[in-house]
C-alpha cells in the first residue's frame, strides 16, 4: 500500500558552503491534504461551519481568514485551549466533534475570540488520516520526496530533495469509540488542564498523543533512591514497544503548559514482558469437520481476544492460567481438553561491539526445581579475547543459579563454553549477565539486535507490577492440536 505523507507547515533552511540546504527534525504527517472554504453570513443564526470529511487529524488543522474580501491579507488563526488567555481580539477557534464522526469550527463573539465580520472567508486545511495503518513504516528508501521547494526569491527549485534519514512512523490512531469516550472524559474534565496528580498525566499525555495502549506514572519519590520533584511517565504506544526520542520530547514538551511549579517530567521506556502460551489441544473430529490447523487456528483467535482485554494488555495486567484454559476449551465444542504451559519472556537489546553487562528483570518468580532449562535465550555471537567468533552461542541456566553458554556442534550435540557467563535469582526473578566479566556482542539471530530470553514461572499465573507491561505473544505461542484418541468410541 502507498502513503502519502505531508509537511504541514512551510520549513526555511539556510546555503552552507557546499551549497547544500538541509532540513532537519521535520515532522511529517499521513494523510491526504484537503481544503475547505466558508464565507461567513451574519444574517444565518444558523451558519455552521462543519468540515465535509470524517478520519480527520485535528492535529494537521490550519485556519486562515480572509477579513476583507477585497484585500488578499491572511490572518491565521490558532486553535484555543482554555478561555483564561484568550481576550475579544484573539484570534482563535475551537473544534467540536459532532456526528458521523464530523468536526465543526466555531470562532469568538467578541468577547472571548474576536468575531468574524460578515464576508470573511475562512481557508480550512486539514489531513483526512489512515490512522493506525501507516504506523511501522521506516527506511529511507521507502520515501520520495514529491513537493515543492523554492529559493528566497520564489523561484521553484527544479532539483528534488533527498531524504537522507527518517524515524518510524508512528502515532497513528483509529477514531476514539463510544467506550473509551465515557470512560476518559469523566477524567479529563476532572484533570482541569493541570497535571497534579498520576491520573491527570496519564489524562493529558492521551489527549496530547492518543495512539497509546497505556500509560503509567510514577512519582521520583517511589524508586529506591528518592528522587523528590520529579514525575516519571511511561507509555507503550500502539504498534511498537516504546516511544522515539522525538515523540517524547514532544510529549514532554507538551507537557510543560500543564505541570505545576517545578515538577520535572522524565519520558521512560516501558519494561515489556511478553507471555507466551505452549499447548496440545485435544479435539473430538466425530464433532467436527475441522482439521487439526482449522483447531489451531481457532484456539489462536481466541487467546488473541483474551490478549487484548483489559485485564492483560496494560500496566499492572494480569494473565490468569485458568481463564486461559477455559479460553481455549471455549474456542470450539469439538475440544475435549487442553495440555497448556505459560513461559515468560524479555526481549534484551544488545549493545553491539560493546562491552556490556545486562540485567534482565522477570519480577516474577522464576521455576527453579528443574535440573536447568529453566531460562534460555535465542543466539548471539561474542566478540573472545577481540576476536568476533563465527559459532552462534546460546544461554541456560544449570538449576542452581548459574548461566552458561553453549553452541551446537556438526551433530546438534551441545557444547559448553562459558560455564559462568551470569547468574539467576529465581526468587526475585532476575538475570544477570556480564557483571563479573562484562561481554561484547556482536551480531544476533532475532533483527534489530534483540535477543530474548525465556523463563518458565513457578506460579502459573503472571502479574505484572508498576512499569511493566503485560503483553500476551500469540504470535511466538506453540499451539498444536491433536485428535484426541482417548475419549470414548475413538
């Protein structure tokens, strides 16, 4: 799918002495660029000004009003926030949505915002947006430069611009539902424009950056060395597992006309823990006329829809082995019974050619009566004694709370390596690696770095505490199903 992309505002850059003009931290916005235009009759008590397209990014909405028909002077307007600074001259105008998902405009009378004369045109631009669709998309070689650039005299600049780097696009948001409204609303109006307590950021942080699965906020005084007058904000936005640094540097920005005194608002990653789900479905095929990937897939929609319930997928979310259970002997009548395992994974980021130690946090116990294999990770390769080795390496732990690493031989035999390359605290749930002799990765086996590490749970039901955020992994879960022989008249 292709998508159009648009810089909003005009951006100015200066001639270095290589005759270059580079333009930087440019924000780009999705969408098709529309234009509406309204003339403004007093004599209608009735005029409304109403835009004609719904999915729009009241984000992307400029106003300019032409006071005097006969004069081509502009006056941009500003969309207003609050009545205490805006007086009978300002020059301002509010958004509404009204139905079918429409917005209207609606300008001052005089008294607050200054009101329009009658034959004023108003030059509405906005973006009509895909919302969610086009978030993910990253590499330059993905965007083309298609506008208009010119020099300081007007004349177009025939040579296209090139795009030399670019974020992932993120942000995108489907229309807030019905739900959502009667539950935030309620809590916007009582936050009162003014950040004071958690509720009140985790309120504005949504109306300033609304494609967020969650938000959690804690106080500097919380952490184990007090940190008194600062405010910590974690969000896990939709379609990826932390913000960029120019999203939070937005967000906190943004952030700076609601806070009070001298608060310091901090923008930090969530701690994601991913849980994945390993089971043998047993189904009844006299019941049914599905196969066993019919079943599979089935029981895989219905773990997804568990996933992203609210009691799961949030800060502070719970994942519940007997409703999953029950989800999954739910999925269709044919299923006889379930053999079903929860493990738990973190996903580390390696430093790469670094020397590096890394603490990787469960906060939840870890299974520590089995002779090993209760933790292990996908592979890596090592930078030994500053030479990169070729063999890819893996991690476990022995069962008694030691971590070593191992490679596969021509004959999948395991051969160990390092038999003190971290450590495990089953209790507190912790990995330790690198902390006695720090270690450089060079390259991994999962993309962007990642290695992951997995652990089994003593208890099968998973919580997830403060800034962790509970995630449910259908996707790299092992649901198999089986015909059950065991039932009767099979």
């Amino acid at each position: 799918t292709n998508f159009v992309f648009n810089i909003i505002d005009k951006q100015t850059g200066s001639v270095d002495n290589s005759g270059l003009v580079k333009f930087k931290n440019i924000d780009i916005f999705e969408g098709i660029y529309l234009q509406e235009i309204f003339t403004v009759d007093t004599s209608n008590f009735n005029q409304r000004f109403v835009l004609k397209n719904p999915k729009i990014d009241t984000y992307t909405i400029r106003v300019e009003v032409q006071e005097n028909p006969n004069e081509d002077a502009l006056t941009f307007y500003t969309q207003a926030s609050n009545l205490v600074e805006v007086n009978n001259d300002s020059t301002v105008y509010w958004v509404e949505e009204v139905n079918d998902e429409y917005y209207e405009l609606s300008f001052g009378d005089g008294y607050f915002g200054k009101a329009l004369q009658d034959g004023a045109v108003i030059n509405v631009y906005y973006l009509v947006t895909n919302g969610e669709l086009a978030n993910g998309i990253q590499g330059t070689a993905n965007y083309t430069f298609a506008g208009k650039t010119t020099d300081s005299y007007g004349t177009t600049i025939t040579e296209r611009p090139t795009v030399t780097e670019v974020g992932i696009s993120n942000g995108g948001n489907s229309l807030e539902d019905v739900t959502s409204v009667k539950k935030r609303a309620p809590k916007f109006y009582a936050s009162q424009n003014r950040c004071v307590v958690s509720d009140d950021y985790e309120t504005i942080v949504r109306n300033i950056y609304p494609a967020v699965d969650d938000i959690y906020v804690f106080g500097g005084e919380q952490l184990d060395v007090p940190e008194y007058g600062r405010v910590y904000v974690a969000v896990k936005p939709k379609g990826g597992d932390a913000l960029s640094a120019v999203t939070k540097k937005y967000i906190t920005n943004s952030l700076s006309d609601y806070r009070i005194a001298s608060i310091d608002i901090q923008m930090v990653d969530p701690t994601i823990l991913f849980i994945e789900v390993n089971t043998l479905v047993y189904y009844d095929d006299k019941k049914t006329i599905k196969d066993n990937a019919a079943i599979t897939a089935d029981v895989s929609d219905t773990l997804i829809q568990y996933g992203e319930a609210d009691s799961v997928s949030k800060f502070g979310g719970a994942v519940r082995y007997s409703r999953i259970l029950s989800a999954i002997d739910d999925s269709d009548q044919s299923i006889t019974r379930n053999n079903t395992t929860l493990r738990m994974r973190r996903d580390m980021g390696a430093i790469i050619d670094t020397l590096a130690s890394y603490e990787v946090c469960f906060l939840n116990a870890i299974e520590s009566d089995r002779e090993g294999g209760n933790v292990w990770s996908t592979g890596f390769k090592l930078v030994l004694e500053g030479v990169e080795d070729t063999k890819t390496y893996y991690m476990e732990d022995d069962g008694n709370g030691i971590i070593y690493t191992f490679y596969l031989d021509s004959l999948n035999n395991k051969i160990i390596s390092n038999s003190n390359f971290g450590t495990v605290d089953y209790v507190k749930g912790e990995v330790m690696i690198g902390y006695e002799t720090p270690v450089k990765i060079y390259s991994t086996t999962q993309p962007n770095n990642i290695v992951e590490i997995r652990a089994i749970p003593v208890d099968q039901d998973i919580i997830a505490e403060q800034s962790v955020y509970l995630s449910l992994d259908i996707a790299k879960s092992d649901i198999n199903s089986v015909v059950d022989t065991k039932i009767t008249g099979s």
